[in-house]
C-alpha cells in the first residue's frame, strides 16, 4: 500500500485524484451492476413476476431522487471526499444485509437493502462527477476540450465496467450462488473503501460557499432545461432495459441466466466505449464542443430506433436477432446522447456549489430511472414488451422537445 501511495503521490495533483476518484467509481459501479443483475435473475427464479421484481428498485430509484438533490447540497458543505466515501461505506453495508439466510430474503426487506445501495450509488456519482469540475475549473477553450475528454473517458469506462459487473454478477451466481458472490463483492469494495480513504485529497470539493436548503433547486434555465431531458432520456431506456428485456430473454427465448448477463453485459460494454470515445466522434478533433444543438439532434435520432425494434418484433421477424442488433443500434445513439449530456451538465455547474447544480441534474436523472423501473413492469406485464419499446420513442422525443431550448454555442459560453 505504501508503494501505491508513493506512485500516486509522485503524480500531478489533478491527475492523481482523477485517477483516485476513478477508481472509486469504478469499483463501486461493478458491484452495482453485479447485484443488480443478481437480484433480477435470483428473485425471478424464485417465481417473482416482473412487476414484482421491478418493486425491489422502487426505493433503489426512489432514494436516488432524494439523494442527488440533498447530496448535492451536503457535498458543497462537507466536501466531495466525505461524499464520495459515505456511498462506499454505504454500498458495503446495502450487501452485507443481503448475506442473512434466503428464508428472510422478502420483498420488504431487500427493497430497504435496495434503498441503502440507491443512496450509496448517487453519492458515489455525484461526488465522482462534481469532483472532474472542481480538478478543471478554469473555462477556456483548452480546458472545455479536456474537461469534455475527461467527463466522457469517466462515463464510458464506468458504463463499460458497470456491463461487465452484469456479466460478473451472472457469473458469481452461477459458480458460487447469491449469498457467496454478493460475499465477494462486499470484501472487495471494502478494500477498495480503505485505499480511497488514504490517497482522496480531504479537502476536494469544500468551499467557503455555504448552500441553504433553498439554494438545493436550480436558478439556470439551461440546466433546468437539460434536466428535463435527462429524465425522459434515462425514462426511455430504463422502460424496456430494465426488468422487460431480461425478463423476455429468460420467459419469451428461453435464454439462461448466464446468456441473459452476457448479453445484457455486452450491450452496456459496447455502450460505455461510444461513450468513451465521445469526443472524437461528435468532432473535438475539428474543435467542436457540444452544445444544446447537439443534444437536439441525437435526441431526434435516437426517438424511431424502440418503435422500429417494436414493429418488427411484432411483424416476427427472428425477434432474438431483431433485439441483439436493435440493441446495439439503440445502445450506441444513446451513449452519445448521454455523453453530451454528462458534458453539459458540468460545463453549465457553477465552479462554487458545482455538486448542487451536478446533484439537481442527477435527481432528474434518477427521477427518470424511476419512472423508468416502475413503467418497465407494468407496462411488460400488462402489454409485452413491444409497448414498452413504443413508450420508449414516446420518451425520447419528449427529452428532444426538452432539448429544443439549451443554449447554442456561444450563448453556452456565457453560461
């Protein structure tokens, strides 16, 4: 530990704790998505339907709400570091309260360990996103380009990881059953805890600005704009990704458990490296920056792709190549879109108070998760998932007509 401590140390400041709060964020995000993959196939083959199955998140999403909107204005008073390791703390804690005996697994019960680990994912978040403002803080063009560089490489490695925490969760389930690789993954984050703990800068993210309750929702109509968008977008992909798709793989094409984490982890793989790669492919290289027309425009493109999936699932056309290949197309407009977003959020942030104005967009965005979760068993249950991917398109051009309003280019300047 000495060493690494050593190493980090020897680096420049700003890239030392990027690469801590990176590593943070990472370790977290496969335990996030491992249990979650977990908890679907577990709780669905026990017999749960998929309404009931979509209720364990209710308080997961539900608390994320909350979280980003107090979060926000608890890291601006307490710092990010404090943030940042209470969501660690918290997720150790969320898994170790599902290590009990099966017996006492009930629906109530894991919803609460659900709503601890909701809280401890939005923390971690929202700390890890805020903290990228705070290390690039000066906004000239040079910086806008690497501030986009670094908020996309944070995003799409966290996605990329979260898909294989998918594939993680499958996997441990299969070799060593619930109990033993939620076990697993509680250590590991516990190392992980304590190395944080030791390289975090403490005074990362404390200003001498101290926010009162009524500073916790936004003044900017441009991030208020954008945060409209955000929760129809994250509505339109959680409303058939959730609980519908994984849920129609295992009843409807008899794929296994593992086939399901392995699909499911490819897909948010492939989603994080577009992400990542963001930047070149949106034109830094030509020196373009986003700005709300860019947001417009991947909305509108992305809104035809669900109704498209949904059509020809309905017209039978080979419905298990139909979702791979409508994935990948869904997966990779979405990623740019949500790219962007995660870019604009923190170019409008105001440098004093960034984590109130990141916490506010990321309540949104949560918001949209939990409307998202719930739609996705309802709808499933009650119309299959060809509806659910028509409310999807209905979604995303509700966030493109959100969108209509950001700032162009230099009005996001002066913002």
């Amino acid at each position: 530990m000495n060493a690494l401590l050593k190493k980090v140390s020897d680096l420049p400041r700003d890239v030392a704790q990027y690469l801590v709060v990176t590593a943070g964020y990472w370790a977290f995000t496969l335990t996030d998505g491992a249990l979650r993959m977990l908890v679907v196939l577990y709780f669905h083959g026990l017999g749960y339907s998929p309404l009931e199955v979509a209720m364990l998140f209710l308080l997961y999403e539900f608390f994320g709400v909350v979280t980003n909107l107090f979060g926000g204005w608890l890291a601006a008073r307490v710092g990010l570091n404090v943030t940042m390791h209470i969501g660690l703390g918290l997720q150790v804690v969320a898994l170790g309260m599902l290590l009990v005996s099966p017996s006492l697994l009930s629906v109530v019960y894991v919803m609460v360990a659900q709503a601890l680990s909701g809280i401890a994912k939005d923390l971690n978040k929202m700390s890890a996103k805020s903290s990228i403002k705070m290390l690039l803080p000066d906004d000239d063009g040079a910086q806008s380009a690497r501030l986009y560089r670094w908020v996309a490489l944070l995003t799409g490695s966290k996605n990329s990881l979260k898909g294989i925490g998918f594939f993680l969760g499958a996997l441990l389930m299969s070799g060593l059953g619930f109990r033993g690789a939620v076990a697993v993954m509680a250590v590991g984050l516990l190392v992980v805890l304590m190395f944080s703990v030791a390289l975090l800068d403490r005074q990362l993210g404390k200003t001498r600005f101290k926010p009162k309750f009524k500073d916790l929702f936004s003044k900017s109509a441009a991030i208020n704009k954008l945060s409209a968008a955000r929760f129809f977008l994250f509505g339109a992909r959680d409303v058939w990704f959730v609980v519908a798709l994984p849920v129609f793989l295992q009843a409807q094409l008899g794929w296994s458990h593992l086939s399901v984490g392995a699909m499911l982890a490819g897909w948010i793989i492939l989603y994080g490296l577009v992400q990542a790669r963001a930047p070149a492919i949106t034109g830094i290289s030509r020196g373009k920056i986003p700005d709300g027309g860019t947001a417009l425009e991947l909305a509108l493109l992305l809104c035809g792709l669900p109704a498209l999936i949904a059509l020809a699932i309905w017209w039978q056309w080979q419905p298990q190549w139909v979702i791979v290949f409508g994935l990948l197309a869904f997966g990779a407009v979405f990623a740019l879109n949500s790219a962007v977003h995660s870019y604009l959020i923190v170019a409008y942030a105001k440098e004093d108070g960034v984590s109130l104005d990141v916490g506010f967009y990321y309540m949104a965005n949560a918001a949209g998760r939990l409307a998202g979760t719930v739609l996705s068993g309802v709808v499933y249950q009650l119309w299959g998932l060809e509806v659910c991917l028509l409310v999807s398109s209905l979604m995303v051009g509700l966030a493109a007509v959100c969108s209509m309003g950001l700032p162009r280019a230099q009005s996001s300047a002066a913002q």
